[in-house]
C-alpha cells in the first residue's frame, strides 16, 4: 500500500521524485522536458518583428553552426560554461552595426527564433544556392 502511494506521489509531485530517485536521474529527466519545450518554441521571425527587439537588445544571433535549440536549453538550465564558452568564440553575438545595416537591405529577411527569457535566439536563414 504504501508503495502505490509513493507510486502516485511520484507521478504527481517533483518534490516527491527528489526523494526516491537519485540527483543525476531528475537533471536528464529535467533535460529533456525542457528540451521539448524549448522545441515547439522555435519558429520563424521576420525582420520586422524583431525591430523592437533589437532596439531593446535582446536579441542574440547563433551562428549557424550552433543547434539553436541547444544554446536555448543551455542559456535555461544555466549552463554558463558552455555559454560563455560560444561568447569568447564568437558563436553567440549581438547584431552589429554592419549585420544590421545587411538585415535592413533584404527586408524579407527571415529567422529561425527562440524566445529564452529575456533574450531571443536568432538564425538567418540560410538560403541554398
């Protein structure tokens, strides 16, 4: 009996789950709901949509080489040795005069987003020639 109450304790409340499973188990299970969160964030931005943004300076650019959705999960757990990490290698930026002066030529321009608060995590789009 008190195994099936323990059992439905530990469906129903996270605290609980500390409790009986260990440390290591919580992170990766942790991990991955909120990498599956993050992932029905990400959608597209347009230019336009993202002035205000800008002039907030909020918004971080990821370079293409980066997985969006693995800087979002790392700026949310707080995972600041690898952020810090893509900032000192120039992988995570902040639009510049001159990428900002390219993005206000091409109107149309479009992003991959990612809402992490405070900030917003964007990916030009890279058009295959």
């Amino acid at each position: 009996m008190l195994v099936l109450r323990c059992r439905v304790a530990i469906q129903n409340c996270y605290n609980c789950l500390s409790k009986y499973l260990p440390i290591d188990y919580l992170s990766i299970a942790h991990m991955k709901n909120l990498r599956e969160q993050l992932s029905e964030l990400i959608d597209r931005a347009e230019l336009e949509w993202l002035k205000p943004h800008i002039q907030k300076d909020v918004v971080i650019i990821v370079v293409p080489e980066l997985d969006i959705l693995d800087v979002g999960v790392a700026i949310s757990s707080d995972n600041t040795q690898s952020v810090q990490h893509w900032i000192s290698e120039q992988l995570l930026v902040k639009p510049s005069p001159d990428i900002l002066n390219r993005w206000n030529t091409n109107p149309n321009q479009e992003f991959q987003a990612l809402i992490v608060q405070p900030y917003i995590l964007v990916q030009e789009f890279v058009t295959e020639i």
